[in-house]
C-alpha cells in the first residue's frame, strides 16, 4: 500500500511538474509574441516613410534577407518566429498600414505543422486578406505555403490549403488586388538549412526572384 501510494504521489508531482514548466513556455513565448508586436505597433505609428512594401508573416519573412528584393524598396519587414495566423490577427488588431502599397503575406505553415486543419487556416488566412483588403488600399501577395523537407507529413495539407485559398482568391470575381507568390514551387531540399524547414541563401535567391517581379 506505502509503495502504490508513492507511485501514485511521485506520479501526480511529475504532471504536476510537467504542466508548469508548460505553463511558462507558453508564458514566455507569448509575452515575447506581445513584446515585438507591441514593437510593430509603434513603429507604425513613427514612420515618416510612405509607400513601402510590407512583408508580413511568420519565420520565413523574418529571415528574408532584404537586399535580395530591391525592386520592392523601401522594404519593412514584420516577421513572427513560429508565427500563426494568431501572431497576424494581433498585430492587425491596432496596426496602422495606411502607407502601405503593398502586402506580402506569408502565414499558415506553422498552424497545419502544430496539427491546425487546413480548412481552419484557410479561413483564418481568408478573414486576415478580407481585412486587409477593408482596411488599406494596398495591394496583396500571397506566399503559397512551402513544402518544407521536414514537414514531408503535411505535404498534402499543405497543397490542399494552397488549393484552397485559391479558389477563394483567384475567382474571377475576386478582386484584381489579390495575387500569388508560387513559394510551394521551392521543394528541392538544397534550397533549404539543414533543420529542413528554413531556406538557405539560395533559397531565398530563388525566392526573392518570384517576389521581385510581384513588386514589379
């Protein structure tokens, strides 16, 4: 009976232990998602400079290396690390993008990772367009989600999300202010770091390319 009892308290003490130490990572990780979206908002409500590119979106947009997209100029670059549609609906929140002519969107590949249905995302993706759309005079380009190497298991999600906001955008009733980026089109793993979800420098030229002749 001493030893069932033992077990059961040496259970309880490591869910215990174990649903802190979650607790704090999900604390942590949104306060630093708070931090630099607080961050975004000011420096919106402090820039002087007028029609500029916007990129927008999770850890591939933080990483983009600006040089590369020249013919966006000026650029501003508002990246999540292992950011989700959520990370976007809360900067828009109190976001002032008025001076924006155009917005390059890249967001969902995080969600459909993290166990999101696609048609879930594809929504939230779909309502963070509508918005945009309502709320500047700014062009949009929509990034297609990569196939990331390490992400082989969400490949066919990843497409039928792809497919999805397709649909929706490239109706012929849909407005000429929609267009896409074809970033599902990088799938050779030599375009990628080695953690296989991340573009290397090559990459990013490939990439930078397609975003080049959008800003066009």
């Amino acid at each position: 009976m001493v030893k069932i009892n033992l077990a059961i308290k040496t259970k309880f003490f490591f869910y215990t232990l174990l649903a802190i130490v979650a607790l704090l990572v999900c604390f942590v990780t949104y306060q630093a998602m708070t931090s630099q979206t607080v961050n975004y908002w000011l420096k919106d409500k402090t820039r002087t400079t007028a029609d500029y590119t916007l990129f927008l979106g999770s850890s591939s947009i933080a990483r983009l290396p600006v040089p590369l997209v020249s013919k966006c100029k000026p650029v501003v670059v508002y990246g999540f690390e292992n950011g989700t549609t959520e990370s976007i609906e809360s900067y828009l929140r109190f976001a002032d993008m008025q001076q924006a002519k155009h917005i390059v969107l890249y967001i969902g590949e995080n969600d459909i990772a993290q166990g999101e249905n696609y048609l879930q995302t594809a929504e939230q993706l779909n309502d963070i367009v509508s918005e945009l759309l309502n709320s500047t005079d700014a062009k949009i380009s929509i990034m297609t989600v990569k196939p990331s190497p390490r992400r082989i298991q969400f490949h066919e999600d990843f497409r039928l999300f792809n497919t999805k906001i397709k649909d929706v955008w490239m109706d012929v009733n849909s407005t000429p202010r929609v267009s896409f980026i074809a970033f599902d089109t990088i799938r050779n793993p030599i375009y990628y770091v080695q953690d296989g979800v991340h573009l290397n420098r090559r990459g990013y030229q490939l990439l930078s390319g397609m975003i080049n002749e959008a800003c066009v």
